[in-house]
C-alpha cells in the first residue's frame, strides 16, 4: 500500500482535527502517500482530494470542526454513488482509506470495502459516546465538558432566583452525555432514555427539595428521553403540579471548540490505529479504545450492539439525586 485517503463523515465532533493529523503523521512516518477528501462521501464522489503534507496539520490539533469539512451523502446511499467513489480512489491509485464518523459513515464504509475491495478503517468520532467497541468516542468529552460549564453557570442564575431550570443536552437516542453532565453538575435529577422517566416523581421531590430548603433546582434532560424535549417537559410539569420553570437547551455549542486533553489524545492514538490496522491488513474494521488498549473490530459492531451506560455511574446518579 502506498496511497491512502483520509475522510471526516457525519457529525461534526471536537477532537476530528487532532485525528486526521495524527493519521497524516503516522502515515507519513510509514512512507505512505496522504490525500484528503473534502466534505466526506460528498467529496468522494466528486473528487475533491488534495494531497496533506505534514505541515499541512500543522497548529490544528487544538482546532474544534474539521479542516477538512464535513457532510451527510444521498448519493453515497445507492451503489452507483458508491461505484463514482471508488473509481476516483483507483484513478489514483489510493488502495487504503480512513474514515472518521459515527455507525452511520461506518456503514457507508462496510458497503464500499465489500463492493470494490477498499482497505477501510473506521474511526469513531461522535459527541453522543454511543458507539460500542470504546470507552470514549471521540468529542464526548469535549462536549461534557462544554455542556458542563454551562450547567455551571446556570446553577449560578438558579441559584440567585430559587428557579427550577431544565437543560436539554444532546445525545441523539443515548444518554451519555446527561448522565455525565447531570452526575458531574449535580443535577437535581437526570432524565435519560436508558431509564423510566416518571414526571410526577419528579415534581414531588422538587416540591420536598424547595420545602427543605433547596435554592436552585436543575433537571438535565437528555434530547432523546421519552417524556419529550425540555420544553415539552417543562410544560408537563407546569401542569401536574403548578410548577414554573425555565428551558436551556445548549444544542450545537456542545459540537464546537477546543478539544480537551482528553479527546486530543484519543484523537491521536486512534489515528495511529488505524493506520497501523490498515497496515496490518486488519481492514475492514473500526478502531477504539478500551482499558486504555487501542482495540479493532469488524465496522458491523459498531451498529450490531449497544453501547450501555456504565451501571455504576447510574446507581451513583441515583443516590447523588436523592
Ligand atoms: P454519522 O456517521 O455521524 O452516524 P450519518 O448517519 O449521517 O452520520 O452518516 C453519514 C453518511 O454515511 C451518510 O450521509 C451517508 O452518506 C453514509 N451512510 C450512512 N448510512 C449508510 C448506509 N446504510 N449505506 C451507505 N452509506 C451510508
């Protein structure tokens, strides 16, 4: 193998930049040849590759986005977009490719490596965390963290008003990011679609909290919970027990900025990864990360399992909002 091509698909999520320059760099280090793709399977299709020299991914380890943009496919869908993909790759001789996404872009990459023989490999790159197959995915705690500080600041305001307040973060249908943002803010409780939410349970310990005392009060809702969004909450509690509150709902801030230390260095080492699995002929697989050993695994994993919350934190969480 002496040319590979690099991708970012789907999702945005902090931490993609610190990969690709890791890829580049591992790569480069091995001797292989480094193209980019523009916006993703878009890109693919219509052969928008430039080559990526190692300054090329100089100063972007610290950048939130994707230098080299990012985007959802139609065309990639059906087997003729797929077929336009893989003749760019062989016009130029590209055998091996790396592909930073969520399960949605590794199913797209499973179809072109079984269709046209491609040397794929999967990086997981997600806010959401709900890919099984790795502790972290790439951008999780980014965004944690990001969500986090506004919950902060919020408790501040709550605080100053005696007011409930109900933050909506994201987390498509998991609730990853709620349990870790709600566990490390102390939320008051955490509704997540992993577990029951009982609204008029709620409403009654809010009402026992404020009797005892309780200045502020903050819900932390994930997107994905079955009662419904934060506004839709909001007014279910308003009506079952005449209870005010006010809706934050964070949204894309939780996609952008700086990553952390954390995911930077995620980012890097499954960047090497996959180069070093598409080296070993390890593909068509996905990279993760699990008790700190860079891991592989066949990219139907990643959409065949569910990823689960870790039980302790959810006990913990229990407790903690008691
Ligand atoms: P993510 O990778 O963040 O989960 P998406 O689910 O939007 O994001 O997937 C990104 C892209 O991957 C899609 O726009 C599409 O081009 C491609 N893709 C997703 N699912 C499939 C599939 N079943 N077959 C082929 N390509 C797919």
């Amino acid at each position: 193998m002496e040319n590979i091509a690099i991708l970012t698909s789907g999702g945005d999520a902090p931490g993609m930049n610190a990969c690709i320059r890791a890829v580049v760099r591992t790569a480069i280090h091995h001797g292989l040849c480094v193209y980019g793709v523009q916006s993703g399977y878009e890109g693919l299709i219509d052969d928008r590759f430039r080559r990526l020299g190692t300054t090329d991914v100089s100063n972007i380890v610290q950048r939130g986005g994707t230098i080299l943009h990012s985007a959802r496919s139609t065309r990639f869908l059906s087997t003729d977009g797929r077929a336009e993909a893989a003749e760019n790759l062989s016009r130029r001789g590209i055998e091996g490719l790396v592909v930073i996404g969520g399960d949605g872009s590794f199913r797209g990459a499973d179809h072109l490596s079984r269709e046209h023989g491609i040397a794929i490999v999967g990086v997981p790159a997600t806010i959401d965390n709900d890919i099984w197959g790795t502790d972290l995915t790439i951008g999780f705690d980014t965004a944690v963290n990001t969500a986090l500080e506004a919950v902060d600041k919020v408790r501040d305001t709550a605080a100053a008003h005696d007011r409930l307040f109900i933050i909506e973060v994201m987390g498509r249908t998991a609730g990853f990011i709620a349990l870790q943002v709600g566990v490390a803010g102390g939320a008051e409780d955490i509704l997540i679609p992993e577990t029951p939410t009982n609204l008029p349970a709620i409403c009654s310990l809010v009402r026992r909290r404020v009797a005892e005392g309780r200045t502020s009060n903050i819900l932390v809702v994930a997107e994905g919970d079955e009662a419904g969004s934060a506004f839709e909450i909001a007014s279910k509690i308003e009506e079952l027990a005449d209870l005010k509150s006010r809706v934050t709902v964070l949204g894309h801030v939780q996609r952008g900025g700086s990553p952390t230390s954390v995911d930077r260095v995620l980012a890097s080492k499954l960047g090497w990864g996959a180069i070093d699995a598409l080296m070993d002929g390890a593909w068509p697989c996905f990279v993760g990360e699990m008790n700190s050993i860079v891991t592989r695994h066949p990219l139907a994993d990643a959409w065949t399992n569910r990823k689960e919350l870790d039980p302790m934190l959810l006990n913990l969480a229990s407790i903690l909002t008691n």
